[in-house]
C-alpha cells in the first residue's frame, strides 16, 4: 500500500485508543486510533494483517475514511451510551432524567422508587398516561421538573442521550454540569441496581401517584412515605383518577417496560 506506512516507534498511545478499524481502500491492513496531533487531528496507526510493528498512516483517503468512521462511532455512543440496541433511547434517557429530578442528588433508592410508579403509569391497561415512557413523563404538568424546565428552555422532548440528560438536568435545576453529571450517574445505578429494584417493587407496588409530601386531595388512596419524610417521595394511588390498579386490588408491582430495561 504505497505511501501509508511510516515508522514511528516511540508513538503515545492513549489508553482508549486499541479499537481496530478496517477500511475497504487498504483492505490488506489494519488500524487504530493513537492519540492526537498538536493541532487536536487524529494520528492513526497501520500494522499488517498478518502482523508486525505498527506505523504512522499517512495517506490521505485512508484518513479520511477512518476519521468518518470514528465520527460515526462517537455518534452511536453518545445516542446509546450505556444503552443496549433493544432499548429506546429517548424512553431510557427521559426516564433517567426525571427520577434523578425528582430526588436528591445522593437519593438512589427515591430514584427506583418514581421509575417503578413511571412503570405502573405505562402498564395501565388503557393507557391513560401515555403509549410510551416519554409520553408519560412528558404529559402537560404530571412532573413538576418536566413544566419548570420546559419553561426554562431545557430540552425535555428531546433527550435521546446521557449528554443531553445531563445538559437538562443541569438547566432545570439550576446546577453546574458536574453535579448534574453525578446526578444523572446515580440515576443510571439506582435504576438497574436489583436490590432497589425488588425494593422499590415491595414498597410502590402498583401505585402510579407521588409527591414530595402527602396528598391533601380526599380521593388518594394507600399513602405510603418513607422515613426520613422529608427526603422522599410519597406514594398512592387514585389521585390523577385513574383507579384500575387501586379498584382491581392489584397489588404486585409491574414490570419494567422492555424499552428502558436495564436491570
């Protein structure tokens, strides 16, 4: 392949930099990232299939090609991110975002505890919530961070990221990005952490209602608040008036909705 390979041994190589990429205009060979230049492009490394040292790539094309390979990598994992290929990523995103609103920073347990009611919202039988996670969470003034953040021009209908759940995070609550990083982080474990999940499915059962403190209304059934009560949530049912779990002494949790399983 003449004019791609230049031997450079003493080359840094980045600890995230081993992934191998192939490309059909030097199909005998193959690459991978190594660091940057001072200018911030990307060195790329060629070796031989068959192997041998690796050398600084320097043909043009072969470059190019690569780069919009990584490009388009980048794009997949900033969409996906932690997320598997079966999972919805808005559903999963939009989900992550409003339990992590809905606590306190450090609240894991309070954050699997609002994903479960969110589950039991979208299991209702006729869907009184909403067809889907995000129309859920998304509905006019069922989550209160959902209405303060739409007003302070957070994205809300559009996360389809960790990135994006972070930026809204942040926006709706008034905080620097590294809070609402670690905030959006402890969402992502609170809501595939098994032992809050079997937790939270004993102490929410099929109540689809919460509020920060108890319900004055005269129609909430099944009040259920944590200790200490001025932390968490509290949990009933029939408040919104939709009553088919409460009247049909359905109890037992439901299950996570397979677009946003992570458990």
């Amino acid at each position: 392949m003449p004019g791609i390979i230049k031997k450079f041994r003493d080359w840094i190589i980045g600890k995230e930099d081993f992934k191998v990429y192939f490309t059909k205009l030097a199909p005998n060979y193959r690459f991978r990232r190594a660091g940057k230049d001072n200018k911030g492009n990307i060195n790329w490394q060629v070796q031989i299939k068959k192997g041998g040292d690796w050398s600084a790539v320097t043909d043009k094309k072969v470059i190019a090609d690569l780069n919009n390979q990584y490009r388009r990598n980048l794009a997949k994992k900033e969409i996906g991110d932690i997320v598997p290929k079966n999972i919805n990523s808005q559903d999963y995103w939009t989900l992550i975002t409003v339990i992590a609103c809905e606590n306190y920073l450090d609240n894991l347990q309070g954050m699997a505890d609002v994903a479960q009611s969110i589950y039991n919202r979208f299991n209702m039988p006729n869907k009184a919530y909403g067809k889907s996670i995000t129309q859920v969470i998304l509905s006019t003034n069922q989550y209160e961070p959902v209405t303060i953040g739409l007003r302070k021009r957070a994205p809300w209908k559009f996360i389809k990221s960790k990135k994006t759940s972070i930026g809204v995070y942040a926006k709706t609550k008034g905080v620097n990005k590294e809070e609402a990083t670690k905030a959006i982080e402890n969402a992502i474990k609170a809501q595939k952490n098994p032992t809050m999940i079997k937790e939270a499915r004993r102490w929410v059962q099929t109540r689809t209602e919460f509020l920060s403190d108890p319900p004055t209304a005269k129609d909430a059934v099944g009040i259920r608040q944590r200790e200490p009560k001025d932390t968490n949530n509290t949990f009933f049912w029939n408040y919104q008036g939709k009553t088919h779990f409460w009247f049909g002494k359905i109890l037992s949790a439901t299950q996570i909705p397979d677009t946003v399983n992570m458990a």
